[in-house]
C-alpha cells in the first residue's frame, strides 16, 4: 500500500432482532499475535486515519473490536496490510558509463496523498551495495542534486535517495549503480609511425563538462613499453608539443599524456607506440621492366623530405647485373636527384638499381628504395662492339631496334625470329659478309610473321650449300625487306631466296652465280616485289612462281641463267607484273608460262665486267635511263630511272661509269668527240659545260687524269 496513514475502512455491524448499536475500535499490531499494538479511539463510525505514520515497507495486521450497547463485544478475523511507499532514480541511470566526475542525481518525488508533511531528500553515495561507508548530501527539498565532489575514475558507485518527512518518518528510496570511468585523452599523432625524425605529438583536449576546471598537460616519451626510462615535456597548456631533438631511425618509441586539472587530479591516456621509419625513397626511371634506349641512360629519384628538421640529403646509386649488388658499381654523393651512368651498358643486359639516401647532418642513412630491374637495350645495336656476333644483337634486339654490322666475315647462320628490325652494314657489301657456318642450312632465316619494317641491307651473303627446302634466304610467311646485298655462290633447292607464304620486297640486289632449281623460288600464293635487281649468271632459272604466285617484277635484269629467264609451273601465271625489265640471254628462253607486261627489253645489258665481275651497268649499257617511268630518279642519274641494281651516276669524265678516272674514259671521250661513238652524255663528257663536244674536252681530260687539274665547271 502505497499510503504512509492508510484509512481504515470497515462493514457495520447490524442484528435487526434487537434495536443494539455497536460502537468499534481498530487494533494494529506489527505482530499477528498483536503482542505490542496500537488501538484506536472507541469509533461510532465505520472509518478510522491513524493519527501518525506506518512504516514503510512493514507488513502490518489489524482486526476490529465491535462493543455493543449491552456490553456484548464480536470481534473480527485479522488482516494484513503492507506500507510499500517507494520512488525510483532517474539519473545516473542504473549501470549507467560516467565520463564526468561530478554527475547531477535526479529521482522522481514522494507522492503520498495520505499524509499533508512535505518530504526532505538525502542522497547517499558508497562504493560497496552495502552502503558500509556512505558519504551524503544535505537535505533539501529539491529532487536533483549535483555532487559538490570529485568521483574517482575507474570505480563503481552505489546511490540512493533518502527521503524523511516533517513527522519524522522516513523512506529509502531505490539503489541505482554507476561507473566514473577516466575522462578521455585521446591520442592523435604520432600513430603507429613516422617519417620525422623530430614529430609533433598531437592528442584530444580533456573536457569535463561537470566542472569548470581547466586541464594542463604533460606528455611522457620512452623507448620501452614500461617507461623505466623516459623523457617528459613540460607543463603544457596547448594539445600539441614537438619533441626538441632527433629520434632513433627505426626505433620504436612510447608515449601517453598526463591531464593535470586545476585542482590537482590528474587523468591518463592510453599508451601508444610508434616506429620512427626513414622518408620514402622511390625510383623514378628508368620503370620496372623499362628497355632503356639509351647507351648510358640517366637515372632519376623522388627526393627525399623531412619537413620537422632542416637537414638536407645526399644520395648514392648502385647498379648491378644481379639483385644481390654483387660486383654494382655506384655513384659519387649526390645532391641531386638524378645521375647519368657513365659507361656504356651491356646491350641486352639486366640490370638492377637502387638509391640510398643520407642524412647530411649525421650518420643515419635512409632505408634503401625498391629494387628497380630494366634491360639496356639501346635503339642502336653495334656488332662486333656491343655483342660479337649478329645473332646475338638479333637476340637482344627489340622491334623498331637498327643493328650495325660493321665490316668483316661473319661466319652465322642468322634467324630474325620475328623481330621488326633493320639489319644494316656499315661499309655495305664489299665489305661485310655473311658466310656459311653449317651446312645445309640457310644463311638468313624469316619464318615467324616479320614484316615490311624487318630489313635486311648491305651485305654479301655466300657459302651456303646444298641447302634442302630453302636458299640462302628462306622467308616463310614472312615480308621483310631484302635490299642492296650480293648474294652470291650459294646452292640449294632455290640458290638465293626461297620465299613460301610471304611478300617480301627484294629490291637492289646482285644475285649471281648461284645454284639451285631457280636463284629465286615462290611457291604457292606467295607474292612480292623484285625491283631494281641483277639475277644473273645463276645455274637455274633466274625467278621461278607458281601459277598462283602474284608477284611485281621491275627494273630489274634477268640475263645469262642457264635456264628459263622467268618461269612458271603448275600453269600459265596470270597474277604478276612482270615490267620494264631486261631478259636477256638466259639459255632456255625469256619466259615459260609468263605473260609480261609492258616496257621489256631482250639485249646485252653490258655490264661493266672486269675482275672481280661488276654487274653495274657500262656507259653504253641500253637499260640506263629505261626503267619505269613512274619510278624516281636517284640522285646523279639520267632522265628516267635505269635497269639493274646499280644506277649508272652520270660523272662528268667518268664516261665508263667505273668511278675511277683512267684511260679507259680517255678512249671514249676521244670516240664520242672525233667518232661520234658511245654514251656521249653532255653531263659526262662535255667537259667545258659548254653544251659541245670538242678537242678542247679531250685536253680537259688528258689534264685530269694525268696531271690532276680539274675541270672548269
């Protein structure tokens, strides 16, 4: 019953046999045997208030004693009453995480309409459910109170309100539990690491809201995790502090912040750790897996910062053909970030490189970068000087590379396996060659998809033998560029260049005395280009296609083959071009199976002869100036462009086309000015420039080339 003076209320007593009227007292006892109790006033009516308060939280039994007018007295049964008068905290709430020292208790008000006292509130605070040791408030009248105290951190705490009414009685209210757990410090920087050697702590501003106290601050450094032996800062009121000298590279350090208010109670943070690591250092270039084209490329780096120190960085490279650095070769000290290796690197070679950095004003060195791997592999591959062989340069080459022969005899059997690149003599091919290395196998092998921007230039390429299902050259689906070569005293199925599956480009090539069913073989819907070249004195046909072969013959001269000058098997050839050639003297016939085009030629293309033998043409030569029309000119040549290999360039004196000034052009000058006879070019033999030949060029020519004087123009 939540009444501290409950009313009593009772049935009244009637025996209509007899006019009697009862009067009644209540009897209330703590005891059923109502040993001590408290009995009301004699009561005419059926409703009694006791005049002080019950307890609460008492059981109580009453019973009524009814006296009639007679003296007869009935009393009743007992009953029992409980005084259950309570109330409830509010806040904290029960179990409630305190971050605050001095928390506000609010609970709910007595409400007891069976008593006119007003209630005064206690409140009891203990650490232990048992209120052993308590500490209270004043009383007042209020339902909220703030503690005029500081709470511990980290403890639990018990309350309760305690109520006590103007008559004395009193209520205890409902027991409530809390935790004060310290007030936060949260840490900021460092974190887990570091890249200064001199950082900045940064940390959470420490704010009790139940209290005006400021907070100052001490930060505590160590290098071990039981601060046996650490550093502190001074008193601080800011949240940030720079430590004043240089940590360890690589060491590991621990911190925490002291909060010190102004009362004395000091709060901690949690402990952090961090790793003080050296600044990045990242390689630049040359890039992981890079080809560097240059022959001694430059390396470049980030720089290294530390923005909490002013000291600067020194650097170091090392490069090695291996990842351990064994026998790398480094830089000097750098300031900056960048070094050109000096030297020429291997071609084809792996190389490593790192940076190491320094410190400049001490000892401590910068964790060395990533280890950066690239192939030196310069756009200009040089043979014998960069690798001894020409299949090695193949080898390490890279499509769109250009390799130098430079002049000698090369003893190889050479495979381009499908590399796009230019394999050019320097001296051309008087003066490099390619000669055999193993029989039966061809010199030059393009079988794996080359294309029109492989190049094959300037070389003499001899010796293969007995070749079976090839030449000198094989080219299998291939289209490469064979251009300005002497190919020369090879035998095979094909003596020269076998082409199967491919279009390859054979431009300005002698390709002489050599031995197989043809000195140059297509097969099948193979195609291609012969321009400008010289097939000649070869014991076979000269070309030899298959009916189904598209090919462009131009320019060029098929003379003195021992067999057909162009042939076709398998059926008449209705897919080529075959034009402006010279076909001439080949000992089975011009053509079988061919039908040509237009601006042909069947006469001595006289070539120039001597020994060794020269297929380029003589001044009196009929395929100068008879080529295509609609070819260009080279520079030096006549009106069109010539037959053959070699453009005769028209020299003034130099009437035989030999390059040489001798007697041989006394004679022919003398011919074209008193006979009228053989290549009497103005531009060769007009000495004078003045558009006649007269005795006056053959004293110009006499003083040339037996005292040296040159001519006038």
């Amino acid at each position: 019953m939540p009444f501290s003076r409950p009313t009593f209320v009772w049935q009244s007593l009637r025996d209509t046999s007899i006019p009697e009227t009862f009067a009644y007292q209540v009897v209330v006892s703590k005891s059923l045997g109502f040993d001590t109790a408290e009995t009301s006033a004699v009561l005419a009516d059926t409703l009694w208030k006791p005049i002080r308060n019950l307890n609460s939280g008492q059981s109580y039994f009453w019973k009524l004693v009814a006296v009639g007018d007679n003296g007869n007295e009935v009393v009743s049964q007992p009953a029992k009453v409980t005084i259950q008068i309570s109330f409830a905290p509010i806040l904290p709430v029960p179990n409630a995480v305190l971050k605050i020292r001095r928390p506000t208790f609010i609970w709910r008000p007595i409400r007891d309409t069976s008593t006119v006292g007003p209630f005064d509130y206690q409140v009891m605070l203990s650490t232990d459910s048992n209120f052993t040791e308590i500490q209270v408030s004043d009383y007042f009248s209020d339902t909220t109170w703030k503690a005029n105290f500081s709470l511990e951190a980290g403890q639990n705490y018990y309350w309760r309100a305690f109520a006590a009414s103007n008559s004395g009685d009193t209520v205890a209210g409902t027991v409530s539990k809390f935790l004060i757990v310290a007030l936060p410090v949260n840490l900021y920087l460092p974190s887990s690491a570091t890249r200064l050697k001199q950082p900045s702590f940064a940390w959470q501003k420490v704010i009790d809201t139940s209290t005006a106290e400021t907070f100052s601050y001490r930060v505590i450094l160590s290098n071990d995790a039981g601060f046996f032996t650490a550093e502190s800062s001074t008193i601080l009121t800011d949240t940030l502090w720079k430590v004043p000298h240089k940590l360890n590279l690589s060491g590991v350090y621990y911190w925490k912040v002291e909060g010190v208010s102004d009362s004395g109670g000091s709060v901690f943070s949690n402990v952090q750790n961090f790793t003080v690591l050296p600044p990045t250092l990242i390689p630049r270039l040359p890039l992981e897996n890079a080809n560097v084209r240059e022959r001694e490329p430059t390396l470049t780096w980030s720089s290294v910062r530390d923005s909490s120190i002013p000291d600067t960085f020194l650097y170091r490279v090392q490069v090695a053909l291996n990842g351990n650095f064994q026998n790398a070769f480094e830089s000097p000290f750098l300031a900056d970030t960048s070094w050109q290796i000096s030297g020429a690197l291997q071609v084809g070679g792996v190389y490593f490189w790192k940076v190491m950095a320094f410190y400049s004003a001490d000892e401590d060195t910068v964790q060395p970068s990533s280890i950066i791997f690239f192939r030196e592999q310069p756009s200009r591959i040089i043979i014998p000087d960069d690798k001894g062989k020409i299949q090695e340069g193949i080898d390490v080459s890279l499509n769109g590379d250009t390799i130098w022969v430079k002049p000698g005899t090369y003893y190889e059997n050479i495979f381009f396996k499908g590399k796009r690149v230019k394999l050019i003599s320097e001296a051309g091919p008087e003066a490099t060659t390619i000669a055999k290395y193993v029989d039966g196998l061809q010199l030059v092998n393009f079988g794996s998809a080359e294309d029109t921007t492989t190049l094959l230039s300037g070389f003499t390429i001899t010796g293969a033998n007995q070749v079976a299902g090839g030449a000198a050259i094989k080219i299998s689906g291939a289209s490469p560029r064979i251009e300005n070569n002497r190919i020369v005293g090879n035998s095979g199925d094909a003596g020269a260049i076998w082409v199967e599956g491919g279009f390859p480009r054979i431009r300005r090539n002698v390709i002489a005395k050599d031995t197989g069913e043809a000195a140059i073989l297509f097969f099948g819907n193979s195609g291609g280009a012969v321009i400008n070249c010289a097939v000649a004195d070869n014991f076979g046909h000269g070309i030899q296609m298959d009916a189904a072969t598209s090919i462009q013959v131009t320019n060029s001269i098929i003379a003195f083959n021992s067999r057909y000058g162009i042939r076709s098997i398998n059926g008449t050839n209705l897919n080529s071009s075959i034009s402006y050639n010279d076909i001439f003297g080949n000992s089975a016939g011009h053509f079988f199976a061919i039908l040509p085009s237009t601006g042909n030629l069947h006469a001595d293309p006289l070539f120039l002869g001597g020994s060794p033998f020269s297929y380029h043409l003589s001044s009196v030569s009929p395929c100068i100036d008879s080529g295509d029309p609609g070819y260009a000119v080279p520079a030096g040549g006549g009106s069109r462009i010539d037959m053959g290999a070699f453009e005769f360039i028209l020299t003034r004196g130099d009437l035989n086309g030999d390059g040489i000034f001798t007697a041989a052009d006394i004679v022919l000058e003398l011919n074209c000015v008193f006979l009228s006879t053989g290549n009497c070019n103005l531009t060769i033999a007009d000495l004078n420039c003045d558009s006649q030949l007269l005795p006056t060029d053959v004293v110009l020519i006499l003083s040339f080339v037996f005292l040296g004087s040159p001519f006038p123009c």
